[in-house]
C-alpha cells in the first residue's frame, strides 16, 4: 500500500499562486510546498505598462522566481501544467514529470479570447504576459523604425497608426500609454510625432461601462485628452475582422476600414482551458466555466482543493477579476491550509476592494480611494506607483524597489540646471507626495492585514 503524500502543489504563481506561497512560507507551514509555473519569472501585471515603455526595469516588474522565494522553503519548479487529475490527486507536466498532492492550489489565472472575430487571435497583439508586452515593444519599434524610411505616405501612415480594441481598463491605460511614449520613440528617431495616431476602438457607448473602474470615467475621459498626441475613441463600434494591415468594425450599421500594422486586442479573457476540463459538473460553475468555491475558498466537490484570483468565482458573492482579490485571497488560502494540517478548521476568506487606479499615461493616473474620493493627475500617479510599489512581493524587493524609484523620480527627472529653483521645489513635492502615498498605501496594507486577521479569529 501507498503510504499517504503530504504535500501542497500550487499550480501557477500568479497573484494567487505566489502570495500563498508566500503565506505558507511566513505562517511556518508544517508539509512541503511545490509551486509549479510555466514561466522562470513572475508577473506583477498592473506595472506591465511600466514594463512596456520602459519605466520600470524588469527586476521590479518581473521578478525571477527564484529571487522571490529565495530561503522560503517553497520549492519553485518551472515547467508547463498539461493535466490536472482532480480523482487521483495529481498534477502533470509537459516534460513528463508528475506531482501527487494532498492538498491542491488552483491559481492559473485566465487567458486572452477572442470572441468570434475573424483573425483576431493570429493577428491581433495580446497584452496579458511578459512576452506579451516584450512582442508589442518589438513590433512598434520595428514600425517606427520602417517609417522613418518609408516615402510611401499610405505605408506609413499604417505603420504610424495604433489601433486598440476594448474600452475597459486595459484598453484605456494602453492608449494612454501609446499616446505618450510613440511621439517620444518617433521624435528620437528624428520622425514627425504629429503623424503618429491612435485610436481606440469600443463596443459600449461609454468607455469603461461595467467596469470597477467606473467611477474614474470623468477622470479618465479628460485626462485622456491631455496626452502628447490625441486619442481618437470609436464608440458603439464592434471589431468584426482583425486582418495583418487593417482592423474591420461595424458603426451604426455599416462596416468600416482602419488601415493599420497594429491592432492591440484588450477586449477579452476567458477561463483557462485547464480549469474548463475540470470533471466539475455545470451547476458548480459561474456563468464563466470558473468553478465555484465556498467562503473558504474549496471546490464543492473536492474540499482538499482550493481556488482563488482569477481562475474560480466566489459562491453567492461576485468580485471583480483583478490583483487586489487576487492575493488577498492567496493570504487566505494559506491560512486555511495551515488551519487544515493544524487539524483546524478552515475560516470564510475576507476580500476588501479598498479603492482602483488607473494609469493614464506618463505620470498622470486616476485614483479612487476607499470609493470616498477620486484623485486625479501627478498626484494620483504618485500614489499609484507607492501603492503597487509597496505591494511588490517580499519585503526585501520592496524596499529596494521603492528607493530605486523614489531617486529616479527625484534626481534624474529633474536635473535640468536651467529650471533648477522651479525644479528643487517640484522635486520636494514629489519626494514629499511620494513618501506620503508610499506611508499611506503601508498603513493600508495594515489595516488590511489586521482586519484579515480579525475576519480569520
Ligand atoms: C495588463 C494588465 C493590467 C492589469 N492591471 C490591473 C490593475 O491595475 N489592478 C488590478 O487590481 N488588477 C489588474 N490586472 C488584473 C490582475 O493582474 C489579475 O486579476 C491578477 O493577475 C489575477 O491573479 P491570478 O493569480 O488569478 O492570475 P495571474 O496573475 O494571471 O497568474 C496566473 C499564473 O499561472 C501561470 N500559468 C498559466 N497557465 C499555466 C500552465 N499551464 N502551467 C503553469 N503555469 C501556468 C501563469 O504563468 C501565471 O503566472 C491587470 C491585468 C493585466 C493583464
């Protein structure tokens, strides 16, 4: 007979995935812990932008693994999930190696889809993953790079022209993004920044119509306006055909043409295939395919298995796919599994949306705090990157982090002798606004932890 397998595997180290890790890691949990991802690095995806016009490095946006999990205990392996045997309690890998498990982390996040729109998955570029922002950078350089040389005025107008399809979040901090770092790429290059256009392209009559960013439309909507090169944003207009030079969409009934090398598709995600062949029976699924799991974060039909972030749906309680849920519900996780080897039993998770904020361009963002209060400009911007920047995993990468940002944010923006009494005063600004959103965002997380510590007593 078998002797019984005393070991927690965690499938992707997303969110979810590495904050658990990370929990178990802190909280002294007593079984070994396998943390199975098919990337070598994590991806901290609300700085992908950052990451993409090169503001931030990737050692702070991305991570190595084995930096993150460094003296940890957990064991990181890297390598792709191709099965997941939910009755014999076991994982397997595309190089053929295998994982029983006692207990189970389902963390795999959700993938890009592209809803019946004709050519939209082989040409249309994804921003989701690390090489997808990586492939993007590549292909707009190459673009500017071409322009430069290209007499042929349609031709170049293709290359210069971005289209985005989605007018949720994603969409929205990508065309603000695009407004205004292209014109800064293409003036270096020694180009016209005049010729670059980008347009935003949505199915909705507002932009952002559902989203838990919501509330930050106003904001949004003018801070848009305000980039380097104008945003053109298409409403009420569906993307039908996504073809190498050109995107297809649909306007009050008649079909329209926007000539283009670059269409960015934001518009979708869908549950991961891996959780969709799950043996879970439809009634203990959202309306997503994402299988339900109880207050303490279990699959109905299997208790050993835990799900969270992106990749399950809450039962009776709906919350928005985004990374504050995310690990906060990894935090729980790990709770509840050390309460399970303990011979304790498990506690309902409890999430707080504290707030979103949004990135609109170089050092302007929307932030809504507590939902009490919205901010808008460089402030908001400063309290965004403290908050994400103190929310970048361990300690020791956080510190780290946050000093290299504070001094580029100080000393090299701002260097200019010319402006220098205008530019001391403004750097002292910053240097205060940044450690205040920096203080701010930490005593947040406190608070956040303690109340998750109240919810668990
Ligand atoms: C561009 C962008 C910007 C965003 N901005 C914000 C924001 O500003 N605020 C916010 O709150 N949220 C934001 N989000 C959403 C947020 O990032 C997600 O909700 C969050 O990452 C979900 O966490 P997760 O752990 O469920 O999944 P993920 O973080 O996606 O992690 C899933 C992990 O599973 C791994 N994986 C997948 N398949 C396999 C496999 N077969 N084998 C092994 N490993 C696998 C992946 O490599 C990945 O590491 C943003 C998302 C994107 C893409």
């Amino acid at each position: 007979m078998n002797s019984p397998v005393y070991q927690t595997v965690i499938v992707g180290g997303g969110f979810t995935g590495l904050f658990t890790a990370l929990h178990l890691a802190h909280e002294h949990y007593p079984r070994s812990v396998i943390l199975i991802d098919k990337n070598k690095r994590f991806c901290f995806k609300p700085l992908l932008y950052e990451y993409f016009d090169g503001e931030m490095d990737s050692s702070k946006v991305v991570p190595h693994f084995s930096e993150l999990l460094k003296s940890s205990g957990v064991i990181f392996v890297q390598d792709t999930v191709r099965s997941i045997d939910l009755h014999q309690s076991e994982v397997e890998l595309a190089s053929g190696y295998s994982y029983k498990y006692s207990n189970l982390v389902l963390a795999l996040g959700s993938v890009t889809s592209y809803p019946h729109v004709e050519g939209a998955k082989e040409n249309a570029f994804p921003f989701w993953t690390e090489a997808d922002a990586t492939t993007l950078y590549r292909h707009l350089r190459d673009c500017l790079q071409t322009a430069i040389q290209t007499e042929d005025v349609e031709k170049r107008s293709k290359l210069l022209t971005v289209v985005v399809v989605g007018g949720g979040a994603s969409g929205v901090e990508m065309v603000a993004t695009l407004a205004d770092f292209l014109p800064h790429w293409y003036g270096v290059l020694g180009g016209n920044a005049a010729e670059i256009r980008v347009i935003l392209l949505n199915h909705g009559q507002k932009i952002l119509d559902g989203d838990i960013n919501d509330r930050l439309r106003p904001i949004a909507e003018t801070e848009l306006q305000k980039r380097t090169v104008e945003i053109s944003i298409i409403l009420k207009a569906e993307a039908t055909v996504v073809q190498p030079d050109a995107v297809e969409y649909k306007s009050h009934n008649k079909v329209k043409i926007l000539p283009t090398y670059t269409t960015i598709w934001t518009a979708g995600t869908s549950t991961h295939p891996l959780i969709q062949d799950l043996p879970i029976p439809s009634e203990h699924r959202d309306h997503h395919s994402r299988p339900l799991v109880t207050p303490t974060m279990q699959l109905l039909d299997f208790p050993e298995v835990f799900a969270g972030g992106d990749c399950a749906a809450l039962q009776n309680t709906s919350l928005p796919p985004i990374a504050q849920v995310a690990y906060q519900q990894g935090a729980n996780i790990a709770r509840n599994l050390k309460a399970l080897a303990l011979g304790k039993d498990p506690q309902p998770a409890k999430v707080d949306i504290r707030g979103t904020m949004l990135k609109l361009g170089l050092n302007d963002a929307a932030a809504n705090l507590f939902n009490i209060f919205e901010v808008a400009g460089e402030p908001a911007h400063l309290i965004r990157q403290g908050t994400y920047l103190t929310l970048l995993p361990t300690p020791i990468h956080n510190f780290k982090a946050t000093t290299e940002w504070l001094d580029e944010e100080i000393f090299h923006h701002h260097t200019n002798p010319r402006d220098m009494g205008q530019e001391v005063i403004h750097a002292v600004e910053l240097l205060a606004a940044g450690v205040v959103s920096v203080l701010v965002a930490r005593k947040l997380l406190k608070m956040l932890g303690d109340e998750g510590k109240k919810g668990n007593r």
